[in-house]
C-alpha cells in the first residue's frame, strides 16, 4: 500500500476490523430515531433591584418620630455645648460623679466619619453589647460639628435624642476635656439582670 504524506516512516496504518464496522453500525441503528431538542431561547433574568438598607426607612421613621416627641430645645445643640441628661430614678450626685470622669470607662465607640444611620446602627449595637457584658460606663465619641457647617453638629444632636429615647441608658454627661470635653459623652448604663 503507498504511503500517504502524513504518515511517518515506521509506522503502520490500521486497517478498520469487522468489530470496528459492527460497533459502528449497532451505533447507527441505535441513534437513527433520534432527532435534535428543540428549545426556546431563555429569556435573559430581570436586573436584580439596586440594592437598599433593610432597615433604613424603618431608621428614618423612628428618627422623625424621636424628634417629635422631644421639646425643640433638647434637639438643639451647639457645637460647644455641654450635654447632660438623668432619667428620674438617678440622683444629681451620681451625673455629677458621670460629668467628673469618676466611673471607670469600659469601653468607647468613635463615631467620627459614620453617616447618620451608620452611627445610629452602630451606638444601638454598641450599647446592646455594653449592657449585655455588664458594663456599667461607656464613652460615645461624637465629635464636636466642626465640620458640618451652618447646620451645627449633626452627630452629636442625633447621639442626645437617641441616648435620651434609650432605656438602657440611665444618665449622661459631656466628658472631661482630656477625655474628648464637648466631642464626647460619659455613659451610664443600667445594669444587667
């Protein structure tokens, strides 16, 4: 047999065996029924929604329902204004132990660079977690406004109405200049039961 191009020197071409020819027929006859599926195109899926906090219109409503509730005057704040607060049950001497840094600080949270309903998740699970570990004074770190224009500090007036409307906080008070003055807030927590 002459020697196509293809082929190498030395090597032998296989001739095709009866078992190969069977093999090949039985395959034929079995698949000669079948035809090709057809299928309807699939419709590309709908864009997803663009994506929403979960809880932010819930936040936003209980934000305007906090600021409803509280006089006008406790919802202003300057920026160097001192903050304190005690719910009825606290007497004047415990704020005034608060306002002098007496009560060891176990924890703090800095709110600097968070968005409104950043720092409000983030004081809620804060304080969640303070009170859950039994600890009895925290600081908030509000900062002082500075930055945020004619509209006055944002943070900390957002921070006195939300601590306000917190039962687990007990009192506040503005902290020592060496702690954070007007920027900050002491804490009182109600102990855990």
């Amino acid at each position: 047999m002459p020697r196509t191009a293809s082929e190498a020197p030395g090597t032998n071409r296989v001739e095709p065996t009866t078992d190969t020819e069977d093999s090949l027929a039985l395959f034929r006859s079995a698949i000669k029924d079948v035809r090709p599926l057809t299928q309807a195109p699939v419709p590309p899926a709908p864009p997803k929604p663009p994506a929403r906090a979960r809880f932010r219109r819930l936040d936003e409503q209980q934000v305007l329902q906090e600021s409803l509730t509280l006089a006008p005057g406790e919802l202003l704040v300057e920026t160097g204004d001192e903050l304190i607060f005690r719910r009825a049950q606290i007497d004047g001497r415990t704020v005034e132990r608060l306002r002098r840094g007496e009560y060891t600080v176990r924890d703090e949270i800095d709110l600097h660079g968070l968005t409104e309903v950043e720092a409000r998740l983030a004081v809620r699970a804060f304080l969640h977690s303070a009170v859950a570990h039994g600890l009895r004074c925290v600081r908030v770190i509000h900062g002082k406004g500075l930055g945020s224009g004619p509209r006055g500090p944002v943070l900390k007036s957002a921070v006195n109405v939300w601590l306000r409307n917190t039962q687990s906080v007990l009192a506040f008070a503005s902290a020592r200049q060496v702690d954070g003055g007007t920027g900050a807030l002491y804490v009182l927590l109600q102990r855990s039961r």
